[in-house]
C-alpha cells in the first residue's frame, strides 16, 4: 500500500511538473509574440489655427495610443502606416506610407470652400546629424486621391540635454508647395468663387511659410514623459496673398503626457 501511495504521489509531481512546463512554455510563446512590440499611451491638446490663414484658433484634444512593432510599423491618431528606415553613417533615412485616420488640422469650411480628406500619404525624409546636437532634414510629403499635392519641407534643429532627463530642442523650418498643393490650400477655383463670395485665385508653385519652434521634454521617471512645444510660423509669398488669408502670423502650441510600455 505504501508502494502504491508513493507511485501515485510520483505520478501526481510528474504530471504537474508537466503542466507547470507547459504552461512556463505557452507563457513564453505569448510573451515572444509582443516582445518586438512597445505601446505608448497618453493624451495632449494641440492650440492652432483652424486652417492655415486663419485668424480663429482652435484647440484640439490628441489621444495618444501608439503601437509599434519591431520600429517600423506603427499605428498614431495622427496616422498608420509601414516605416522603412534606412541608416548610413550621419546620414538617416526613411519611407513611410500610410493613411491619414485624423485631421489635426481641422475642415477649412468659408462659405462654400471645405478640405476634402487626405488619402494615401507617402513620405520620404532625411535627416543629416552634423553632431549630437545639431541635424537637418529634409521631408517631403505627398497625397494620392486627396489634394494630389506635394510639400517638401527643409528644417534645421539643435537639441541640448539641460539636465537628466530634461531636454531643450530649437528649429527653424520652411516648406514649399507644389502647384497642386498650394492651389488645394489657397486657391479658389470659378466655382467655388461663385459660392463663397471671394475672388478666383489660382497660385503657382512657391514657399509657402517660415517658422521656428521651440520643445522641452522631461522624463518623469523612465517610460513617462511630458513634452511642451511652441511654433511661429508666417505664410509668405502665395500663401500670404489667398483670398482666405486672414492672418500672417500662425502659431502652434502643444502638450503631451505619454508612457511607453516596452
């Protein structure tokens, strides 16, 4: 009898032995499965003019729920899409395509004239690190089966690390519109004149805008952390002479709280 109970006993710490492997080895699948991903979640606002022109300003409510796997595809309120970096040296490039899944922006609506939502976006970039603290880069961006535009932007930027954790970083960017771009933005066709009461106008293609802008970010702890940034930006040439210009002058402010799951 006591040969027996010790056999049953065996039996009994083989087979959860067993089980306790197999559910270590199922944990470890399912932990492979979203080892190459990280997740950020947060929220922010972003304060801005309604359009580009405008004189009203609008604030936006950003939710911050980001998913990226192996740092190339991503998913952001801003956009989803596939990301190809592309590294050599000091030189960093990169493609990504994707689809807008929100305005930031918001709906230019005067009187007859209302953006039409964006379709594919394309983006190429460069960015060219002189050192740890300065870089520049070079993106340009362009929409299929929306406004068919193309902006290409050139932007220098230095970025000092104040204190640990505690990050200062400054720009100054300009950014040109194709013919199809800008006519999308500021143009007014003989339709739409005939609607909104303002004159035709049709721009060629031009720089559109100057501006320089200022960031801080300070990491709470590791994985949170809080960024502010401020832009001024100007519409020039073009841009500045729409019928649906109202303001040169376009400042941008916004505000993020996020924390990165790894």
């Amino acid at each position: 009898m006591k040969k027996l109970t010790a056999a049953a006993a065996l039996t009994v710490l083989f087979l959860a032995g067993n089980a306790a492997a197999e559910e270590e080895s199922y944990a470890k699948k399912i932990g492979s499965l979203f080892e190459n991903w990280s997740l950020t979640l947060g929220g922010g606002i972003v304060y801005q003019p309604k359009y580009q022109g405008s004189r009203d300003m609008r604030l936006i409510y950003l939710p911050a729920v980001a998913p990226v796997y192996r740092k190339f595809l991503y998913i952001t309120p801003m956009g989803g899409g596939v990301y190809f970096p592309i590294y050599k040296g000091k030189i960093i490039g990169s493609v990504a395509l994707g689809k807008d899944l929100f305005k930031l922006t918001g709906e230019r609506v005067l009187r007859g004239i209302s953006d039409q939502e964006s379709g594919l976006i394309l983006d190429a970039k460069v960015m060219f690190n002189f050192s740890k603290n300065y870089n520049a880069t070079i993106t340009a961006r362009k929409v299929f089966w929306g406004s068919d535009g193309l902006l290409i932007e050139a932007k220098a930027a230095a970025r000092y690390e104040i204190i640990d954790g505690l990050t200062l970083s400054f720009g100054a960017k300009t950014a040109f519109g194709d013919s199809k771009y800008m006519r999308f933005k500021f143009g007014i066709t003989s339709e739409q004149a005939m609607v909104s009461g303002f004159r035709e106008y049709e721009p060629g293609p031009a720089l559109k805008s100057v501006s320089a802008e200022i960031s801080i970010k300070y990491k709470i702890i590791k994985s949170l952390t809080i960024t502010v940034s401020h832009s001024e930006g100007l519409l020039i040439n073009q841009a500045l002479s729409s019928p649906t210009t109202f303001r040169q002058r376009q400042p941008r402010t916004t505000a993020l709280l996020t924390y990165t799951f790894n």
